[in-house]
C-alpha cells in the first residue's frame, strides 16, 4: 500500500507553540501515515524540538491538537498518558541512556516497567533487542560512558524499541557520526521500519539522511510545515527551502 494510501498514525492539528511573547508555531498541522519515513527538518530556533516534545506528550501546547492513532495525546493523563506512551519508541539525539545502568538493564528497564515477567524472561528480551540493532552480546554488559557514539545509539534505539511499538520517533539520530557510520545507522533504520513494519518520524539536518530514508519531508518555516515528497519539497520557492536542499551540501547529497 502506498504511503499516501495508509492510514494516519501522527496527525497535529493548528499546534500553537509559544514562550511568553516568542511565537514558535502558529496553525502548524502535520499528518504522518502508517508506514512511511517522514523526516522533518528546519532552521535553528524554528521548533523541531520543540515539536517533537509536543508529539510525544512531554510539552503541553498553547493550542491545537495531536493525534497519535486517533487519540488526542494533548488531553490524555495519568494512567491513559502512559499507556499512549507505549505504543511509540523514541531515540534522543544523545542516547539518554541511564549512565549508571548497563547497557542490558537500560533495555531491560522499560520491559521491567510494562510487564511482568521472570527475569530471566526480560533479559532474553533485552538481549534479542541489542542484538536486532546490531551491537555485540557482550555490548549488554558494558556501561554508556564504555561505549562509541555510534554504540550509544544503537543502544538507545535498543531501548525504543523495547516494547515493539509500531511508531519509531529518532532525534537528530546521525549527529555526531562519521559519514561511514551515519551511512551504516541509515541503512539499519531502512531495515528495522521494512523487517518491523515501523512508522518513523525523524528530527534531522543530515541531508544524506534525508535523502537516504525518508519517503516525505516536512520543513518548519514561517512558523508552519511544509510538506510534501522530498522531490517536490525540493523544489519549493520558499527561499529557507532553496537554500536548504541546493545549496552545496543539498547539492551533494542528492547526486549520492
């Protein structure tokens, strides 16, 4: 089925995002389809963070709605907020990994909370998820500070994936690699989201990426997002998107 056929998984709706008098989003609306890579991108200080808290429910926006599945995430609480929170994975651009945790325990954790279960049962678990990302058996026993950004990441994506969630959410996931190992942590997402049937949304700048993994783009000018095929998105007039997309590094990036 094609992307544009599927059917909402991520859906916000005039999202207002403002501190104080700073207005960061106003009337943003975004719709994320099951099974596609959508990538969204945008200038310093536009929101993409910002908008990737509101998605997963960790920042209340001043206005607007957001979706995930069908159910507003904005007017969940308690009990119903966490059990929305399951249904999705999220890797933060630095791994967020519990420093005093192995990296086992760290995939474990989130396995321990949401079920119950023999430990030894967990921690077959845990390690069947170190292994789907490609890290060595013995990376589990191995603290964050041991390991190399690359690892860290493919650790913290471990943990995301952790209770199967059918929505994969990735923060900045190549910053910081080498072009060897941003191409490889590429071509590992490409495989998880068709092996896994995922739906991924990632915040990125890496172009390389964008043009590797994602079927749609959503870029945050003027306060909003555009959106569109990375064809298409590409050619925008929006100066910000020219600039962005053919510029030198743009320009590289689409002959690779």
């Amino acid at each position: 089925m094609a992307a544009t056929e599927a059917a909402a998984v991520v859906e916000v709706r005039g999202l207002a995002s403002r501190f104080g008098e700073q207005v960061v989003h106003e009337g943003l609306d975004l719709t994320v389809r099951r099974g596609e890579v959508f990538g969204i991108v945008g200038g310093s200080g536009t929101g993409k963070s910002v908008l990737l808290r509101t998605i997963l429910g960790l920042r209340r926006p001043q206005a607007g709605q957001v979706l995930l599945d069908g159910r507003d995430i904005t007017r969940l609480r308690g009990a119903e907020l966490r059990a929305a929170k399951r249904g999705y994975g999220v890797a933060f651009q630095g791994g967020a990994l519990f420093s005093a945790l192995t990296v086992a325990d760290n995939v474990a954790l989130p396995i321990r909370e949401a079920h119950r279960l023999p430990e030894d049962v967990v921690a077959g678990l845990a390690a069947l998820k170190i292994r789907l990302v490609g890290l060595p058996a013995e990376a589990g026993a191995k603290f964050p500070a041991e390991l190399s950004g690359g690892m860290v990441k493919r650790a913290a994506l471990a943990r995301a994936l952790a209770l199967d969630p059918p929505l994969l959410f990735l923060d900045e996931p190549t910053s910081g690699l080498d072009p060897i190992a941003a191409s490889a942590f590429d071509e590992l997402v490409l495989y998880l989201q068709r092996s896994l049937s995922l739906t991924v949304v990632m915040v990125t700048h890496d172009l390389d990426t964008i043009y590797r993994t994602c079927n749609r783009v959503g870029v945050i000018v003027d306060r909003r997002l555009v959106t569109d095929t990375l064809e298409r998105i590409a050619g925008n007039p929006h100066p910000w998107i020219q600039a962005y997309f053919h510029g030198p590094r743009g320009r590289a990036a689409g002959r690779s």
